[in-house]
C-alpha cells in the first residue's frame, strides 16, 4: 500500500501552491474526513499504523502551509530541491495572515493578460493562436492547446472568470453532455476566449458547431 | 483486435451480469460488433438477462471440441451485432476448471474477431476469476456504494496485484525468498501490495519492473444501485484514493442509479434498457457506454488541473 511517499504537503491535500488559508482548511477537513476511520471508502483499506501516519502527514502539511513563515521556507525547500520550477510570481507577497481579505486576490488578472500578450508575441504562439482561429471547428482540444501555449492555469481562469473548473474542463474534454445550456455556455466561451485575447465569436461559433456535429452524429446512431 | 473487458468486482449481487447485458446491448446499438462471454462458470445465466432460451452452443462447444474455434462458439442474441458465448451447458463440474482449459479459454478470447468482448466474470477472488480477469490489461469493477462491497473491491484489487505477481514470479528469476510469498506474507500479516515493498528490500532491481507492470493496469469503477441518499462524489473519492495509494490507473466511469423497476425486468426476461429506455437508471447506463467506446471522454482522469 502505497502513502503519501514523494507526495508534498500540497499534494497531499490536493490543493495548488496558490492556496488561500481558506482553502488549505477546507483541504484540511475534507483530507480528514477522507482518512478518518470511519470513511466508507477508506476504512477497510489501511493498518491503524499505516492510518495514523497518514493522518499525522496531513496534520503536518496543515500546520506548516498555515503558517507564513513555515510555509515560505516549505516553498523555498520545493524549489531548491527541484519538486517544483518556480514560485509563481504572483505569489509572493500574497499569503494571508489575515483569513478575513479576500482568498481571491491570489491571482493577478493583469498578470495574467500580461503573459498572455508576452507569449502571444512569440512567432510559434501566434502561429498557432492564427491556424486555431482559422479552423470552422473548433474542438475543446485547440482551446487546450492554445491555453496551455499561452501557459494559462484552469484555475487562474476560474479565479477570473469564476467558472467552475469542472465546466472549464468539460468543455475542454470535449464532455458535451456536461456543458449547461447554450445561452450560459456562449458568455463562458466568450470569457474563456478574452483571457487568451481571441476573437470570441469565432470560439463560440466553432465550439457550437463541433457540439452540433457531435450531437448529429449521435442522433444518427440507432437509439 | 478486439478490446476486452472482464467485468468482476469481488461481491456477489451487485450487478455484474445485469450491467455485462445492458452494456453489451448498447455498444452494440452504436454499431460495433460485441460478444458477451458468460464466464460465471456453473452459475451462469447471462442468457436469461438477455432474453434468450439457454443457447446449445457455447463455451461447452469449444471445450469439447464440436465447434473449430470459440467464435464459431458465439450465438446471435435479439439484439443486432450482439453475439453470446454462454457456459449454461458446460458440465456439471466445470465450476473446477482445469488449468489447461483455463488457458485455452484465454487465448481464444484474445483471438476473437470482434470488437468488443465483455466478459461477465463470477464473484469472489476464485483463481478462474482472477485469471478471467487478467486477460486484458483493462478491467472493469462493480461495486455497490456500501462499505461491504468497498471493502471487497480493494481486496479483488489486492488480490489481482498477488496473483499478478505470482505469475511474473513464475516467469521470471526472483529472489527465492519471494518464490512462495504465500505463505510468508500470510504468517507476517502484510497485504498483498505491500509484497513491492517487501522485495523492495530485498531486490531493488526489480522495483521499477513490478511497478511498470502494475502500472500498466488500468481499473475501470462503476457504482451500481446508487441511491439519492448517498454522497454524488463518493466515486471520484474511492477512484482518487485508488490512483493514490495503488499502483495502476483508475477510471471512475459513473454511478447507476436504483430502480426498483431492474427487477421486474429481470423478472419480464426483458432487458431494463429496452423495457424502461426512458429512466435515469437506464440514461447512466447509456453514459457509462458512451464512456467505455470514448465517445465522451472520461472526467476522471483529470489529474493536470494546475
């Protein structure tokens, strides 16, 4: 059985290195209540020796991501060991002592556009941002693609647009029958294609279309 | 070649047999070729699901040679590109199945020229199970979301890694101390998987091949008889601890939900799916389908969320 082996403290709550004090705690609870003894999914699965070293790694990363000062130095051990490339800039003078500020400030939407336009400047980035757009069709796939070229998180995008990252990603997954209805799918598209500065009309036409052809091809199929 | 999927999960009565039909009819419905295998072996009864009379032809025409291949073995159903290999009129005792039968059993499956073979396995963790199961690298396990049926899908996982094991060990020179690991792992009380660790220890130069073979496996989860008072994500939760603290992959296809109404079906000989195609139970079966032939990419695997 494996633990938390090569795991850190971020991975073993399952929450990004941006985390507001909120968020660590509602990792913290939901980490709990999932390692607790009496969770009908992990009951069976472990040792009591095995559970209370799980249950004490978890209690550890929470103490140490709650705390500033720990939790920078923490941060500095996973860059200069190499676990992760670097800090990301926005970062730095974010953490919250204070639990009251707002958990969403972690995440600069000038920063954001700012990079996008930086990498949009590249001859390769605007290649492919000009052949995507070109395209009738568009498939959740190019709009990864060209997310992830433009190195845009989904959660700075949901930190922005507040879309919850499970319709970001359905729509990039392509999960048609997870999408909401049009009307709201069209102002997400259309929020979507402004943090990555392309034209959203042409996104949401070429998303709607693909779903379409997608949906006509379903239909064909005997039912 | 055909991509097959042994469908198992430890308990008995969560619906293996009842999801193998549903399943098989609607892969088939989108057109592709499908042959269901009863390997419930002595308790089959995949055929009543479907509808049909117990089939003359079957697993029993292979194993006694009246059929050339195990193709030839496979009847139409009512249902159009489904195709059954039933085991109703195998001999009494085929529950015992020799060993050699076994294997030829598992390498005409891999030869079937369809495109998707489902075999609908017998509960527990009995060797032709586990066998059954390791025909494909890909699995799919049925399990109830109640803490019995939990408990015993971690153990037929535990309990595929062992006999996986075992197998390579056969294969290939290990340590000899690790020849029998039966019977040492059961006096020290250490889990199946925790056999890596022990050769670990022992043998750091077959680490990375245990783990690359375990990690080739790739576990299918589906929730049967999912009632509304059940936490929606417990799912996602038994598939995320599965992907942390096992060595494989794992895919959590959808929940089922109950009806009551599965039974009258059952009892009707009528396929749920056909009888009631309008329900929730029978639009998440519909779903899970469309899962398995990727026509909706899984939400599951999502783990690249930063």
């Amino acid at each position: 059985m494996k633990k938390f082996d090569g795991l850190n403290y971020y991975e073993i709550l399952k929450i990004p290195m941006t985390s507001s004090y909120f968020e660590i705690k509602r990792a913290y609870k939901d980490a709990l209540s999932l390692y607790n003894e009496d969770s009908i999914v992990t009951y069976s699965l472990f040792s009591k020796e095995e559970r209370d070293q799980i249950i004490d790694d978890i209690k550890d990363a929470f103490s140490t991501l709650t705390d500033d000062q720990k939790r920078a130095t923490y941060d500095q051990m996973l860059v200069d060991s190499g676990q992760v490339e670097t800090l990301i800039p926005s970062m730095e003078k974010q953490y919250i002592s204070n639990p009251l500020s707002s958990t969403h400030t972690r995440v600069n939407e000038k920063q954001v556009y700012s990079r996008v336009t930086e990498k949009l400047l590249m001859e390769d980035v605007k290649t492919l941002s000009d052949e995507i757009l070109l395209k009738e069709r568009l498939s959740g796939d190019d709009l990864k693609k060209l997310r992830k070229a433009v190195d845009v998180k989904i959660l700075e995008i949901q930190h922005i647009t507040k879309i919850s990252t499970s319709i970001l990603t359905a729509i990039e997954e392509n999960q048609f029958e997870e999408l909401p209805p049009d009307t709201y799918l069209r102002s997400f598209l259309k929020s979507y294609a402004k943090i990555l500065q392309i034209d959203p009309q042409k996104v949401i036409d070429g998303y709607l279309k693909t779903i379409s052809l997608a949906k006509k091809a379903d239909d064909s199929n005997p039912k | 070649m055909a991509k097959i999927y042994p469908i198992g999960g430890g308990k008995g009565g969560v619906g293996k047999s009842f999801i193998t039909a549903s399943l098989g009819a609607l892969i088939a419905k989108w057109g592709k070729k499908v042959v269901l295998i009863d390997l419930d072996l002595g308790a089959s009864n995949l055929h009543t699901l479907l509808g049909m009379n117990s089939p003359k032809i079957g697993l029993n025409s292979f194993l006694n040679k009246t059929v050339k291949n195990l193709e030839n073995a496979a009847v139409p159903t009512m249902i159009p590109n489904l195709f059954l290999i039933s085991s109703f009129h195998c001999y009494m005792e085929i529950a015992n199945l020799f060993y050699a039968q076994k294997l030829k059993i598992i390498d005409a499956i891999k030869q079937l020229p369809f495109d998707y073979v489902l075999l609908d396995l017998g509960p527990g963790t009995n060797f032709n199970t586990l066998d059954f199961f390791l025909t494909s690298k890909e699995g799919i396990l049925i399990c109830t979301p109640e803490p019995t049926s939990i408990e015993n899908s971690f153990r037929f996982i535990k309990t595929i890694y062992f006999r996986k094991l075992k197998q390579m060990m056969k294969k290939n020179t290990f340590d000899s101390v690790f020849k029998d690991p039966s019977s040492d792992l059961n006096g020290s009380g250490i889990n199946p998987p925790d056999i890596i660790e022990v050769v670990l220890k022992h043998d750091s130069g077959k680490e990375t091949f245990l783990r690359n073979t375990l990690s080739e496996f790739k576990f299918k989860l589906i929730f049967n008889q999912f009632r509304n008072n059940v936490d929606a994500t417990l799912g996602d939760q038994f598939k995320d601890i599965c992907n942390r603290h096992f060595y494989s992959i794992f895919q959590f296809l959808g929940n089922i939900s109950y009806d009551s109404r599965i039974h009258d079906a059952i009892f009707s000989k009528i396929l749920y799916i056909h009888k009631y195609p309008h329900t929730q139970s029978a639009a998440d079966l519909k779903k899970i389908a469309a899962r398995i032939i990727s026509k909706i990419p899984s939400a599951s695997f999502g783990k690249d969320m930063l």
